[in-house]
C-alpha cells in the first residue's frame, strides 16, 4: 500500500472539516494536502488531478487572503449565485470538459473524460469556495461522488472512502453557511 494514500487523505479530510465550518485554517491544512496528493496521482496515472491539485495549491493561498481580515473590514460573505452566473459556469464546465478530455487522450489516461469532468468541476467548486458562495457545496457534492468512484476504480481505497466522506461533508458545509448566511443577513438589517 502507497502511505501517500491514507496520510493524504486523512489530511484532506480534517481539511474539509474545517471548510464547512468557514475556519482559515483549512486553507493552510490544504496546502499540505495537496502535496502529498499531487504525488500520489502522479504516480497513479491521474494527470488530471495532478493539473488539478497544482491549481488547487494556488487557490489555497487566494482563499486564504480573500476569507482574511483586511485593514480591519470584516472578512467576506457567504453569498449566493444568481442564474446569469449559473448559466455561465455551466457552459464553461461543458466547454471546459471536452477541451481537458479531448487533451488527456493524447497521455496514456484509461479515464480521460472521467478525469476532466471530475477536474473542470472541481475548479469550478474551489473557485466558489474561495469566493464564499454556497452553491460550492451543491457542486461538490456531484465532484464527490464522481472522485469517489474514479478512485476506487484506479485503486485507491483510502482517497476513495475520504470522498464517501465528503458527500456528508458537502451536505453538512451546505447546511452550516446556510446558517451563518442567515444570521449575517440578521445582522445586517439590525445594523
């Protein structure tokens, strides 16, 4: 057994915990995360990941500055998407898909399609999460789903149990910034 494999997903986990609690150390645990993982799907032949988690890398350090307290203004919101920006992302996920898919046919990926519908929506998802807005939750949920399997099929048990986990993770981020958004917008009127 690859040590990357648990380790890795241990980690990825606690990070994930503290994401649905909107704690900035998550960014930081998902730092180290992403390193152990990045080798780990390259060694396993997920070059999607790979590009995926190098990405992810950069993310962490953007949502990290955006959810941190700037000159003393409040850190940003939990917000909402409106249907204009819906509909853009999801034919940027469409476009997104068959471009990554059509490029990871050129490598030896058995999972070419697979692999870039799981990365394009995983990008999708962090970008939602560094700038706070819910819907991130409803998206990985699907990008769960999709990993969990992708992994077990590619032999990779521990990363595959840990994205089981992240659907009741996505569910419980959902329902905790639904909460915090509530009471933001409380605030807000009563000020």
């Amino acid at each position: 057994m690859n040590l990357l494999d648990p380790i890795g997903a241990g980690l990825s986990l606690v990070c994930t915990y503290y994401f649905t609690s909107a704690k900035r150390v998550a960014w930081i645990l998902g730092m180290c995360a992403i390193i152990l993982n990045s080798i780990l799907y390259w060694q396993k032949g997920i070059y999607g990941s790979v590009i995926l988690e190098s990405i992810y890398f950069l993310s962490m350090v953007y949502g990290w500055y955006q959810w941190s307290n700037h000159n003393n203004k409040s850190s940003l919101s939990i917000r909402y998407l409106n249907l204009k920006q819906v509909a853009y992302l999801v034919i940027l996920a469409c476009v997104g898909i068959l471009l990554l898919g059509k490029g990871l046919t050129l490598t030896d990926s058995t999972i070419p399609y697979w692999d870039a519908c799981t990365t394009i929506l995983s990008l999708i998802a962090q970008g939602l999460l560094c700038l706070k807005y819910i819907h991130c939750w409803i998206l990985w949920f699907v990008v769960d789903a999709l990993m969990a399997s992708l992994q077990l099929y590619k032999g990779i048990p521990f990363h595959s149990a840990i994205h089981w986990s992240y659907l009741i993770l996505a569910v419980m981020g959902y329902v905790k910034w639904r909460k915090i958004y509530q009471m933001e917008r409380q605030i807000a009127f009563a000020s």
